[in-house]
C-alpha cells in the first residue's frame, strides 16, 4: 500500500510539473498566402501580473526556403497608480529572439480581453507550431486550449511591436572565413581580426567618412616653421621620399591609417601652396624690376 501511494505521489507531481509545458497548442499552416497576416488567438487573459509566458514558434517558409525558430517572451502588468483599470494594462518587457532564418514583424495585443500574438508577414505557403511553457504565476491549463490562426487584420488595443534580442557569447563564424570575435572585432576574409574590422579583399562603397584630431591647418599659422626646398630635397636625396611621408616599404608592411595619410597630404598640399605664394610674390618682384629696367633704356 505504501508503495502504491508514494507511486500516486510521484505521477502527481510528474503530472503538475510536465503540466506547465504546453506542447503544440497551435498548429498552423496555408496553402497560398495570407491577406492581412497570422492572428494567433490564444486564450491567455489579458489581466496584469497574471502571466509571464515562453511561447516557441517552429516551422518552414516554403517561399523563401527560410526554417522559423523563434521564441516570444513578457510579462502582462498595469500602471501601479491605477492597478485595477483596464486601460491601463501593458505588455511588459516583450521580447523575441530567433534562432531561425525567419524574423517577421510581430505584434501583441489585446482583443476582447484575450492575448492576440500578430504575425504582420505574408508568406507563400507559410506551416508552423506554437508551443508554451508557463510558470509560477496564476496560469490555468484552459488557457493553452483552443488557440486559432486566422488571416485577419489587427484590431485590438494595447498594441506593442516586439523588438528583437540574440547574444552570442564567444566567437561568431561567419561563412567565406571570417568572424565576429569574443573582443568585438569583425574579420572578412580573415579569421584574427587585429582591429575592429578587418578586411583581407576589395572592399566597394559609396561614401567613407574618416574623423581625425589633427588637421592639418596649424601649417597656415605665422609661427610654423616651413622647410625649405633644399631641405625637402636633401631628405629626397637621402630617403627617396617627402619627409613625413611613410616609404613603399613602411606602407608594403604596415599598411596605411587613412585618416592620418589624408591628414599627411593635405600638409604637404598646404606647404606646397605656401611655397607657390612665395614663388609668386618673386615672381612679381622680377617683373617690377623687369619692368623697371625696360623703362630706362
């Protein structure tokens, strides 16, 4: 008799415990492609602190070819001034992640007291099932019964867009060698990214924007002191490169930090201007004098 009853016991427990798991509440699936969207009706109450649910979406587009893994959580709560009024209820906290190729546009809200879970996507051919697993709070198993899909629009209220949230702890491989590495860094083409990102290719845009500190413009201040030409030419004679400037062998092996080189050229676009004016103003000076000359004969 005491082992029939500690039996009972067991099976109880197991009973109250797998009770909070909800396997396949819904399934759902379309032949064709939905008007307006998916509207999960579920039968969860929309009362606040009354529920904090996992509910685990898994399926297949077949038009996009995409597996659907993702997982929706919140908490249903209220304004604490006004606890009680139904028009002040929210949902708190939602959150969604995915571990599938399928991120859809997904909203909660409320219609006639119920938790509606909107699929805001048309897909081709679209079958998934929901499951749920609840705890703790004042969760009834009725309100994992009898859940429907249905291509209808949106008409309730309390409406909440669900942003997304994935971590990845460690480092990310990425296809075609590469990585997002545990310290930040991305690498393409490169699986040791040294910097925030790391490029081993060609790489195409339409804009880059470099911000540096140190422009160039002190070279115009009256304090600077300008090289002269025979020193640049000395250090050309010697080093085979403007002074400043990194040699084909530093840029062979280091590279180039492109904001800095920018900085560089323009310093020596801004000697060189000098020089010009100063080129010109001899210039002038041998002409007065030209002129002059010309005069007295």
């Amino acid at each position: 008799m005491r082992k029939i009853i500690l039996t009972l016991i067991l099976l109880f427990c197991l009973t109250k415990n797998y009770a909070q798991n909800y396997d396949h509440v819904l399934n759902y699936s379309l032949n064709g492609t939905p008007t307006y969207g998916v509207k999960i009706k579920t039968n969860m109450p929309f009362t606040p602190a009354s529920q904090m649910p996992t509910i685990h979406i898994q399926g297949y587009n077949y038009n996009s070819n995409d597996p659907i893994d993702l997982l929706l959580t919140y908490y249903t709560y209220s304004d604490p001034a006004d606890f009680n009024n139904p028009a002040k209820y929210f949902f708190r906290l939602p959150m969604l992640s995915s571990s599938g190729a399928y991120t859809p546009t997904i909203q909660l809200a409320n219609e006639g007291g119920k938790v509606i879970i909107y699929i805001n996507d048309r897909v081709y051919f679209q079958r998934f099932t929901v499951s749920a697993f609840s705890m703790g709070l004042s969760e009834a198993s009725t309100w994992f019964q009898g859940w429907t899909a249905v291509d209808e629009p949106l008409t309730g209220t309390a409406v909440v867009e669900v942003p997304y949230r994935n971590r990845f702890k460690g480092d990310v491989v990425l296809a075609g060698n590469g990585i997002w590495n545990s310290q930040g860094n991305v690498g393409i083409g490169t699986l040791t990214p040294k910097e925030k990102l790391s490029v081993n290719g060609k790489i195409r845009a339409q804009e880059l924007k470099v911000e540096t500190a140190n422009w160039p413009d002190y070279v115009f201040e009256k304090d600077y002191q300008l090289p002269t030409l025979e020193q640049t030419e000395k250090h050309i004679q010697e080093k085979g490169h403007l002074p400043g400037i990194p040699s084909a062998a530093e840029v062979k092996a280091e590279g180039i930090e492109v904001g800095d080189m920018n900085a560089k050229l323009l310093k020596k676009i801004e000697e060189l201007t000098l020089y010009l004016i100063e080129l010109k103003k001899e210039n002038n000076q041998l002409n007065k004098r030209l002129t002059q000359v010309e005069q007295q004969k």
